[in-house]
C-alpha cells in the first residue's frame, strides 16, 4: 500500500523529536518490514497534491495538518483511510470522507494531560501578567505599576470549561487546588463533577473570569466565539483557547482585545497552520500565544508513535480499531464529540 504522510522537516541537533521527517514517529522501518511504501511530505499543498490519485492511507499531526478537503477527498480514489497523530482530526472533512467511505481514527487521549498542562500554565501565565513582568526583564525595564496594575490571584475566580471532555476534565481536576469555581459547558455531558458545575452557555459566558475552551471543531464551533459572544464576556476577562483557532473569530478577538474588553488571550491554536508570518494573534495587544505544541510534548510523541503503529496493525490485518480513536467509519460519523449538535 502506498501511505503517504506529512511532518515537519528534520532539523540538525534537535534529536528528541519524533514527529520530523528524520525519525517520521518510528514508520520508516515499521512500514519498510511489511512492504509498504512510505512518501514522506513537508509539504502540505502541491506535494500532497500529486499523490492524492494513489495514495491508501494519509498521515498527519494537528501541529502540522494535512487538510484533507472535500475536494482532496474526491480526488482520491484509492484513500481507505486517513490517520490522525494525535488529537482532533478536523482538518479532514469528516463529512467528505463519510460519504466516500474513508476511515478517520486518531489516537485519542494520546496528549490530553500534556493539553491540560499548558491550558492551566495559559491561564496562570494570563491572571499573573506574567508575559508583561518577562517581556520587561528581557528589555532592562523596572515598571512595577505596569504589571502589577493586572496582575491577580487565580484564588476565588470563576472560570469557564467550554468543552467537558477528557481535556476539559483534566483541566478541572488540576485547577481544584488553586481555590477557584469551576463551571462547564458541553451539549453532552451536562453533569456536575466533583470539580465543576454545569450551567448553560449564555451564563458560562456572561459570569465567567476566564474561559477555557475544549471542545472540538465542529460546524457548530467554527466562529462560535464571534463578536456576540466575546463581547458578552465580562469586562477584563480572559480566553485561553488551546482547542481550535477556528472556534474563535479572528479579527473579533483582535477588536475586542484591543478595546480591552478582553484582557489577555493565549493558546496554541492557529488557522491556517502553519499560521502566516503576519496573523494578527502574533501581534494583538495581550496575548500569550505560543505556536502549536501543547500536545507535542516527548511524552506525548511517544504515545502518538505507538498509537499511529497499533492503528496501521489493525488496518493491515483488518481488525477493528479501538472505539475511542474511531471519527468516522462505515460511511457515518461516529464519534460522539463530532455530531452536531446544533443549538450549540
Ligand atoms: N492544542 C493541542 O495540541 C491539542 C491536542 C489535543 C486535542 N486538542 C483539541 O482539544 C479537543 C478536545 O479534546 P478531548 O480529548 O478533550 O476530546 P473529547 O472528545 O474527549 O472531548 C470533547 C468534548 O467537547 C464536547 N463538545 C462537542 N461539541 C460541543 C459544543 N458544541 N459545545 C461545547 N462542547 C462540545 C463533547 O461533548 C466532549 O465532551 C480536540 O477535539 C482537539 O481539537 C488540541
């Protein structure tokens, strides 16, 4: 079979990492032995483009997707299944592959905690105003007023899950000790936990001091915190966004950030990725992005590589994939996170 799969270019020094195009998470031998072929990308345009009339399987990471559109999809007669390494596989058109009978699994779970880690880190990083204390010791200033005049105590502060999954979970169970109330909102899961209550969306928006989002990109996501929605956040408040960039209007954030309507935003996420050089999230006022890496820590990398391998064994030997990493098979979508559910 010819698997065809996309990763960043290896870099001289930078041995640890497993998701480059020099150690491809272990497939080079691991297909090698089998007789399959591999092609190797870096690119995710015009290269991927000429491989779309016989490739059988895609590869490719969130960090560095491979967007699989409808259009990809119809051009790709041969595809069975498209492999997701890592976490949120929206950068296929789940829709597209269903009706052309294309599998979408990923291996999920594979780096929830080390999300979970870096939502709180953003949410510290954003409460302290810890990027304007840096940004002031890299550049030889002593302005005590000026960081200090945003810096708060996560103690006692509302904040807001968007998206009670596995990550959102894990975020909750790591805030608990700091003191403050955890609130969630997720169409299917609507139970209170030991560390959250439920509250509908309008009252997770309007009464929270910092939101979190998790949830998937789903067309009932895509743009969902737009102007409307920002602008109902409370004044001062934060937006930490290590899910999608899509589920947060571009230029709105920019706008509302910049009336300091919102005070600060981070996450990991961008659209497209790899963002531009001139995304405007690279520059608004306030921000603590980072580029996509949340879930690319060594540990998690290493959970992807064995994961992708146990997908490609079951594909080859036909056997059923675990039902946690299965997106889309037999022609439906059926992962729970990625129906619609429309109202939000
Ligand atoms: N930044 C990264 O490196 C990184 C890594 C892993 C995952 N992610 C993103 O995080 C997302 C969540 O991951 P997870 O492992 O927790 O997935 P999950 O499937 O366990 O949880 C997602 C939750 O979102 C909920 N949801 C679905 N539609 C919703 C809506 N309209 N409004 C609110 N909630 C909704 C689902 O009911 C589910 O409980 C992934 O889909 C992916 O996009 C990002």
């Amino acid at each position: 079979m010819k698997i065809v799969a996309l990763f960043p270019e290896y870099i001289e020094g930078q041995e640890n990492q497993l998701l480059n195009t020099e150690k491809a998470i272990g497939l080079i031998p691991f297909l090698e032995e089998k007789g399959h072929e591999l092609v190797i990308l870096t690119d995710n345009n015009a290269d991927l483009d000429k491989h779309l009339s016989d490739m059988d399987v895609v590869i490719s990471a969130p960090f560095y997707p491979a967007y699989m559109t409808k259009e990809r999809i119809e051009k790709s007669p041969n595809l069975k299944l498209a492999i997701t390494a890592g976490v949120g596989s929206d950068h296929v058109d789940l829709q597209a592959a269903s009706e052309n009978n294309i599998g979408v699994v990923e291996v999920t779970g594979s780096n929830t905690v080390s999300v979970a880690e870096h939502a709180v880190m953003d949410l510290l990083i954003l409460l302290r105003n810890y990027e304007e204390g840096h940004r002031q010791s890299v550049n030889g200033e002593w302005n005590l007023s000026k960081v200090g005049n945003h810096a708060h105590e996560l103690q006692n502060k509302t904040i807001g899950i968007f998206g009670f999954g596995r990550i959102g979970q894990l975020v909750a169970e790591r805030l608990a000790p700091f003191n403050v109330k955890i609130q969630h909102y997720d169409p299917i899961n609507q139970k209170d936990n030991k560390y959250s209550n439920f509250v509908n969306f309008d009252e997770l928006v309007s009464t929270s001091d910092a939101i979190t989002i998790h949830a998937p990109l789903t067309p009932d996501t895509d743009n969902l915190f737009d102007y409307n929605v920002l602008s109902r956040m409370k004044v001062g408040s934060y937006l930490v966004n290590t899910a999608r960039g899509k589920i947060v209007n571009t230029n709105d954030l920019v706008e509302l950030l910049t009336a300091k309507h919102i005070q600060g935003y981070a996450g990991d996420v961008w659209y497209p990725q790899p963002a531009p050089a001139d995304h405007s999230w690279r520059t608004m006022p306030r921000n603590a992005m980072t580029v996509h890496y949340s879930g690319m820590t060594l540990e998690a990398q290493e959970r992807i590589e064995e994961g992708v391998k146990d997908i490609l064994n079951r594909f080859f030997n036909s056997e059923p994939f675990q039902d946690k990493d299965v997106i889309v098979s037999g022609g439906q979508i059926s992962s729970a996170s990625y129906k619609s559910n429309k109202g939000k």
